[in-house]
C-alpha cells in the first residue's frame, strides 16, 4: 500500500528511498564489525567507499526539499547497485557475493516500485546487468558461470515481472473500490460523496464567464410506485430517469444520485437561461422514457445557478457554494412539486451564490416559446 503511494508522491519516496540506503549502510557496518570480530581479512576500504556511497544516496534522500522524482529514485537506485556490486566483486570477503547478489533483486522491485514504467524498465536493466557482472567475477566466464549469470538475472527479471503485476493488480482493486465507495450501486451514478469530491475540478474547469449550477430533479410521486407496483418497480423508474440524466450531461459535467428519488446535474452554462433550458430538456426527456409496467414518469426540478463572487480576496469555498446550490435548487425544486409537478422552478438569485436569473421561483414547463430555441 505504502509503495503504490509512493509511485505517486515525491516525499514519501523519498522516505523509502532514505529508509532503503539507511538499511543497507548498516549493513556495511555490520560487514566490517562482523569481519573485524572473526578475524577475517577483507579489503575493508571498498567495502567503506561502497558504504559512503549509500550514505550520499540517504543525504540525498533525507535533503530533497520536495522529495524525489520517479527518475531520481530510480537514478540513485542504479547508483548505489554500482557501489554495492563493486563491494561484492573487490572486497574479497568470504560469501558477501551471495548476500549482494540477492540484494540486488531487492533492489530492482525496489526501483520498480518507486519509478515510473520507463525509469523502472532503465533502472531494472542496470541492477541486473550489475547482478550479471558479479555472478560472472564469482563463477567465471565459461559456460557454467554464463548459466549462473543467465539463469540468476532470468530469476531477477521474474521476481520483478511477479511484482509489478500485483502492484498492478492491487492499484486497480483500490481504483475499483474508490469508484465503488464515489458511486450509487442501483443507478452507477455519483453518489453525494462523489459530488463532493468532483465538484472542485468541475468548478476550476468551467470556461471564463460560465455559471456553475445545480438543477436538482425529484421523481414525481415516487411513492405511489412503489406502493402500487412494489420497490423492484420503483428501482427500475430509478435507473430510467439516471439512463436519461446520464444522456443529458455533458463531457465534465456531474450525474448524481443524491438519495431516494432524488437526483442531480451539476454543470457549468453560459447564462442562467442556458441552465434552465437544459432542466426543461432534462425534464421532458424523462417524460418521454417509457419504463414497462409504468403508466407514466416525470419529475419536478429546481434550478440554482452561482453568480459573481461576493469578494476577489476571500472567493466562496467549493464546499460552501455546492451546499448553498443544492439548498436553493431544493427549495425551487418543491416549489415544482407545489405548483403541479413535472415542471421547472429556478431559485431566486442570492448574493454572492447565484446569477441575474428570473426572480422567486419563475417557472417554466413543456416547450415554453422562450425556450424554445435554447
């Protein structure tokens, strides 16, 4: 899990890349101590040099003010495999060719991990090719120590396939669960959780001049349905009128179930016209779809557009002006049901959240002549 995070964020793999040099410095420390301690005679100097190159690598790592890129990562990686390798192949220390040689596959799913698809693929072809280079100084370049080498970086390159292909696997569970966690599973529109989280980008995205808004629509007496016709019924109306908001919205636009019957589009138009114009093709759209067993479906809908920010130097949250869209498009939205249903209502305009639209709960319903062309 940390290391799918770390694909994606600077800082934390720059910790990973800190922990792994930190690791193997005292790993070389404990190579000299032990050696020290049994009496054994290695050439301690390549084995420090190695060590000091790891520990360049760690500064690097811990000083990186924003963490390190994927091809950084990978860089150091391949740099410090160098150091290592020259340890193992010139510290003529008893057995440490077998230690490197496997930690070098660390490494490359080390690298593999932290890098992107293409410094990983450089990155991997490096380490192996060190791995390659310290089998052949051990087992010699005849035909034997070439099957050593061969067989060893195949065995390398298997590892690290397996690998990225569970990472593979585990990113697109966790993508699949986070869409999951943002969708309604009856209708595969957004749920309101996902709304949230869209709407920032919905909002950054809108053209110059546009006016994000809100047409809020509820199910005309859904009840009744499900009373009459049972909820397997009621749920079939449902997915109909989200087959219909879905056909609506456009590229960038939100198609959300905000819960029971009631549903949402969240978009950015030019005017507060625009946006009305699309609630009453929304709204006869629905009156048109014919669900079996379902005398007839409509909605009733209220429309809530933003207008300019009250203050340049303290602008209205995301968070605020969704909440104050779908508050004001609720109220129009009853304000249909009250006058009648399977009709548009638009909110009022309010300071500093909504356009120069029509004043309180101006209506309009079927192909109204000023609607007409829009």
């Amino acid at each position: 899990m940390h290391l799918l995070a770390a694909e994606q964020s600077p800082r934390l793999r720059a910790r990973v890349v800190a922990a792994v040099a930190a690791a193997i410095v005292c790993l070389h420390l404990g190579h000299l101590a032990v050696a020290a301690g049994a009496h054994v005679s290695i050439r301690s100097g390549v084995v420090v040099a190695s060590a000091a190159v790891w520990a360049v690598v760690l500064l690097v790592a811990v000083a990186a003010p924003r963490g390190l890129s994927s091809a950084a990562a990978a860089a150091l990686h391949v740099v410090g495999a160098v150091a290592v390798t020259a340890d193992a192949v010139w510290s003529e220390s008893p057995g440490h060719d077998v230690i490197v040689t496997a930690g070098l596959v660390s490494l490359a799913i080390s690298a593999g991990a932290l890098s992107s698809a293409r410094a990983s693929v450089v990155a991997g072809s490096a380490l192996m090719l060190c791995q390659g280079t310290l089998v052949l100084s051990q087992q010699g370049t005849g035909p034997l120590g070439w099957y050593v080498a061969v067989s060893t970086v195949a065995v390398t390159a298997a590892a690290c396939w397996v690998s990225a292909s569970a990472r593979e696997a585990w990113r697109s569970a966790l993508a699949d669960e986070a869409t999951r966690a943002l969708s309604d599973p009856l209708t595969g529109l957004l749920n309101r959780r996902g709304m949230v989280a869209h709407f920032p980008a919905l909002r950054a995205a809108a053209p110059s001049g546009d006016r994000v808004a809100v047409v809020l629509l509820d199910v005309d007496a859904f009840k009744a349905v499900n009373d009459a016709l049972g909820h397997d019924a009621g749920d079939q109306v449902l997915v109909a009128v989200a087959e219909v908001l879905r056909g609506a919205v456009r590229g960038g636009d939100l198609a959300v179930r905000l819960g029971g019957e009631e549903m949402a589009w969240v978009g950015a138009w030019p005017t507060a016209e625009d946006a009305t114009a699309a609630a009453e093709r929304l709204r006869a759209a629905v009156a048109s779809a014919r669900v079996p067993g379902v005398e007839a479906v409509t909605v009733s809908a209220g429309v809530a557009v933003a207008g300019p920010e009250p203050s340049a130097s303290a602008p209205t949250t995301d968070a605020d002006l969704l909440s104050r869209l779908l508050v004001r498009a609720d109220r129009a939205m009853y304000a249909a049901k009250a006058a009648g249903r399977d009709r548009v209502e638009v909110a009022a305009a309010t300071e500093g959240v909504s356009a120069a639209a029509p004043t309180a709960a101006a209506s309009v319903h079927g192909a109204a002549a000023g609607l007409a062309g829009a």
